[in-house]
C-alpha cells in the first residue's frame, strides 16, 4: 500500500511516470491504471473488488462498542 501512496508501484500509471513503461493505459482498455482506476474502476479485478468490500462492510457489523463506562 506505501508504493500505491508513495507514486512508485507496478501500476502502469506509476511505472510511466516513472520512465519504465511506455504507457500508462490498463490491460482493461482504460487510458490510465492509477491507484483509484485499479481499486474502484478495473472490470479485472471486480470479483476481487466486491469480495473485499463485503469483508469491510461484515467487519462493520462485528463491532460492538461499548461507550458504558
């Protein structure tokens, strides 16, 4: 996750940016593979995607605050 903030990970955005590609399009098709397109956007990787989502949203109904103190 620090390469995706920090601008230096194996993103095809970031690897252009960087002058180790030659361009920063997604095997998708999309002009661009950024951080956002890669997580929010990427038709590869929406199994993936809903199956993480799912996990966050359960982890949010796990937890159970106790602000009786």
């Amino acid at each position: 996750m620090s390469c995706i903030r920090n601008g230096v990970s194996k993103l095809n955005h970031d690897l252009f940016k960087n002058h180790v590609t030659e361009e920063p399009s997604c095997r998708c098709g999309h002009a661009e593979e950024t951080a956002f397109h890669y997580f929010f956007e990427c038709l590869r990787y929406t199994v993936y995607r809903d199956v993480m989502f799912n996990k966050i949203i359960g982890i949010g109904r796990d937890v159970h605050l106790n602000i009786d103190t």
